[in-house]
C-alpha cells in the first residue's frame, strides 16, 4: 500500500506513514480496468484452460445431480417397499388372528353343515371346541353329524364330555 499523502510504501499492518505521519487508509490498491486488460489480454491456452475447468465443474454438477436422483429412487423403493411390507404383515396377522379364532371356526363349521360337508364341518367344529371347550352349540352340533352319520358312540361321548365339564 502507498500513503496517499506522500506516495512513501507503507508495509501492510502500520497504521501511519513513517515518513509523514499521515493515517494511513486500509483499502486495497484495485483497479478493475487492469483486470479486464488481463482477461482480453490473457493467452488463448489459458482461455481453454479455462473453459476447459468450467467444463469440468459443470459435469462435476451433472454427475452429483444424477447421483441424487439416483439416491431418491432408490430411497422412494426402498420406502415403498417397507411400506408394503408392513402392510402385509399386518394384513397376514389380523387373517390369522381371523382363521384362529372360535367365531370363524364355528361359523365354517355351520357353512360345511349347511353344504352337507359334515367331514369339513367336524373338522371345524373340532377347532372350535380346542378354542372353547364348553360352548354348548358347538358340541350340539357336531353330535348332530355324528349322528347323521350313523356315528352315535362318538355322539353319545362328546355330549356325555359336555356334561363332565360341567359338573
């Protein structure tokens, strides 16, 4: 820097001139002229080099816009399949907890009765009853089949179970 006043150079740091003793004003020698001059009269293969860098970076750009795209695809699937997932499941448990349960058993073994599939009946009724034991209906309605079908020694003791586990 030079002082303004007596044109001595000032190291960066001082305050005052040596010479002069003027205050020294912290501003930057800049002049933009010289700086447009530099860039019309700068080299041609610093030109290229240049847009040769300005090339570079915009693929750099490119390449990192692709990789996010790329991120959020697979970000969104995996997502989407977490999703599914889950819901799969929660519909798997809550058939489960369906087809496991006495009202369905007893209500598929009433179908099957109805249908006159008295085997698929029994079978149902029998799933009922692991699940509630002393339910009256169910225990009717199977020694009801038993009986249809000719069976009347395992209709006898199934009602005959009924009235032990009641007394």
């Amino acid at each position: 820097m030079k002082c303004m006043k007596c044109g001595n150079e000032v190291e960066i740091g001082e305050v005052y001139c040596q010479v002069c003793g003027t205050a020294i004003q912290i501003v930057p020698e800049y002049n933009p002229l010289e700086e447009e001059l530099e860039t019309v009269l700068e080299p041609a293969e610093s030109r290229r080099e240049r847009v040769q860098r300005e090339e570079q970076r915009r693929q750099k750009r490119r390449m990192r816009l692709r990789k996010r795209k790329i991120q959020r695809a697979v970000l969104i699937s995996v997502m989407v399949l977490v999703v599914a997932a889950i819901a799969g499941g929660v519909i798997a448990y809550t058939d489960y907890k369906t087809i496991h349960s006495f009202e369905y058993q007893y209500r598929m073994g009433n179908d099957y009765f109805m249908q006159g599939e008295y085997g698929k009946a029994l079978e149902h009724f029998h799933n009922a009853m692991n699940y509630d034991a002393a339910n009256t209906e169910v225990r009717i309605s199977a020694a009801q089949i038993y009986s249809i079908q000719g069976d009347y020694n395992r209709s006898v003791e199934l009602l005959l179970e009924w009235v032990v586990v009641f007394l």
